[in-house]
C-alpha cells in the first residue's frame, strides 16, 4: 500500500491504529471546520491527547499533506468499520460557519486526490459510487455520528465529486457503469440476503462488504455474484444469488445525486426499537421508498428508542406513507 505522490507536506500522527484491518475500499472527505494552514493541521492531529488524525488533510490554496499512511487506520469518522476501510480527508474551509465554502483550488485538489487514490487502490478501481448513506464508497461523517461535517457546501458536491472523479478515471466506460448492470461491476453490500439458487425462497445467509457481479444476466429477478474480480465469469466461482434490484442499488445505479422523484425527507418518531425498522420494511413492500434509501437514529442516550430517516421519495409517497404512521399512532415529520 502506497501514500500519494501528490503531497507536498507530511508529518505523520501517533493517532492510529498500524496497520488497518481492512484493504481501502472508501473514501471519506471531512471538512475542518476552520481555515488551517497544513502545518497547523498537522500540529492539531499530532498531538496525542487530540486522539484524531486523517490519512491526507487539504489546504485552502490546494496544497496537500500526508497526516497518516494509506496503510494505517486513522481516527477521523467516528467508525471504525468505516475507518479500517476509508481514506479520510480533511479539507479545509474557506467560508467559516453559514455553508462552511470550500475553496476551488481545494475542491479541485480533492478530486485529483480521489482519482489518485482509486488508481493506486484495487477495491476503487471501478471509480466512486455516492448512494447518499453509508452503502456506497464514498461517504460522510455524518452517517456514523450526529455531526455537521461534512457541512452544507461540502455535503452537497459529494455528486459532482463522484462524476469527476469517476470521469477522469474511466473516461467513457462511465456512462455504461451507471445505466445497466454489468459483469465484473463492484457491489457494496451491507447485511444482503443470498440464495442457493435464482427460485429459491430461503435465505442461505447473509453479505456485507465489496463482492462482484459474476455476470449480467438476470434470472427470475436475481444475479450472480463472487468475491473477486479474478473469479467474475468463473464456473465454480459464484457465492450466490442475490436481488437484482438490490445490486442495482449497491451498484449506484440508481444515485440519490440523480434522483430528481422529488427529493422527500421524512423522519419517524417515538417508536420502540426496531418498531422503525418495521414501518421502512412495510413502506419497501408497498414500493413507497428505494432500497436502502434509510438511516436509523437513537432519540435518547440511552438508546432505547429511534427514529428513521427515510429519503428521496416523491411527496405522493411521503403522504402515503404518513398516512399509514398515522393510522398506527406513530409520530412522523417532515
Ligand atoms: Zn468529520
């Protein structure tokens, strides 16, 4: 595993973890919530009782600092799940508070750092997928803690950033990637239910993590996959079935960032643990919301009760489904 040739400073922080447990496999830019020379970030992560690092940190002007090695873990999206997986980067703020701005020059040298990233890193070869939560490689702070970061500027170019990158990397191919399902296509799994065969009704576990499409023809609603690119195609080599529509989703294909349905928020509230869970699966099962389009929050400290966000659906859905909230007592905005 290699750093980026594109530094121009370094100092590396004690806070980390060597090495990460994971091969990289996501990207995850943060905003600094200040306007720090890389010097300046560099000193704040080195100091051990600051218990923070990031793996590169940008500066206004664009230049770029190593502040802890590829190889290592660094201490920076609140998930360590995350974290053994991602790079993270610090970009510094041009603008502070209001939308947090984030300087042209470092914007740009955050894509030209992502592209040299997914160069250098197999599991990020086929480019950045955005999904807007934590299923696709390129993600936010703010999908593990209840943070600003990576602010309203930053936050809101993750798709442009995404198409930039993934531009610059493939070139033409790209178009192809974000319309249809293709072998060899990388899928970000999290918790997905795999079958023994294309009919069978019984789930024969589950997976999570980066597996392959083994092939692109759909069978009776499900597709192929396998757990490397060297077996896409392979007889012998399939781990399973899963939902098309499912790998759709943890292909990217369908990208909230394109998702023009109407772009509808709405939050559950005051329902028992798991209780939640159960109305987003209902509203799965009537259609009214996309795959995975659902982030889960804790209410209390306690942790006993949440609520969940469910996104990008079109108001007609949004109203169904408070409708059905409504009739089951259960307190939902937005
Ligand atoms: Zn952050």
């Amino acid at each position: 595993m290699s750093d980026s040739g594109l530094i121009t400073y370094s100092a590396i922080s004690p806070s980390c973890n060597r090495p990460r447990k994971y091969p990289i496999s996501k990207i995850t830019p943060h905003h600094m919530a200040g306007n720090l020379s890389l010097k300046q970030i560099a000193e704040i992560e080195g100091r051990p009782a600051r218990q923070m690092s990031s793996n590169y940190a940008i500066a206004s002007n664009g230049d770029i600092a190593l502040l802890c090695h590829e190889a290592d873990r660094s201490w920076c999206s609140s998930s360590p799940e995350n974290d053994h997986r991602a790079i993270t980067i610090e970009v510094a703020n041009d603008q502070i508070g209001g939308n947090w701005h984030v300087s042209d020059a470092a914007f740009e040298s955050l894509i030209a750092l992502c592209v040299d990233i997914c160069q250098r890193n197999p599991a990020l070869a086929s480019g950045l997928n955005y999904t807007g939560d934590a299923r696709g490689n390129l993600t936010k702070h703010s999908y593990f803690k209840n943070t600003a970061c990576p602010g309203p500027y930053l936050g809101s170019r993750f798709g442009d950033l995404a198409k930039e990158v993934n531009r610059r990397l493939l070139g033409n191919q790209q178009e192809q990637q974000e319309t249809e399902l293709r072998a060899g296509m990388a899928l970000h799994l999290t918790g997905t239910s795999l079958f023994a065969a294309s009919t069978s009704q019984i789930v024969a576990g589950t997976r999570a993590g980066t597996y392959y499409l083994w092939g692109s023809a759909i069978v009776n609603g499900r597709v192929r996959i396998t757990n490397s690119t060297a077996n896409v195609g392979k007889s012998g080599k399939v781990t399973g079935w899963i939902d098309a529509t499912v790998a759709r989703a943890a292909a990217g294909i369908k990208d909230q960032a394109d998702d023009n349905r109407g772009l509808y928020t709405l939050e559950i509230h005051d329902c028992p643990n798991r209780s939640a869970y159960t109305i987003y699966q209902s509203a799965l099962l009537y259609d009214l919301v996309q795959w995975g389009y659902y982030r889960a929050k804790y209410c209390d400290a306690a942790k006993t009760k949440q609520f969940i966000q469910i996104g990008q659906i079109s108001k007609g859905d949004a109203d169904a489904l408070r409708m059905v909230c409504n009739k089951l007592s259960v307190d939902v905005r937005g």
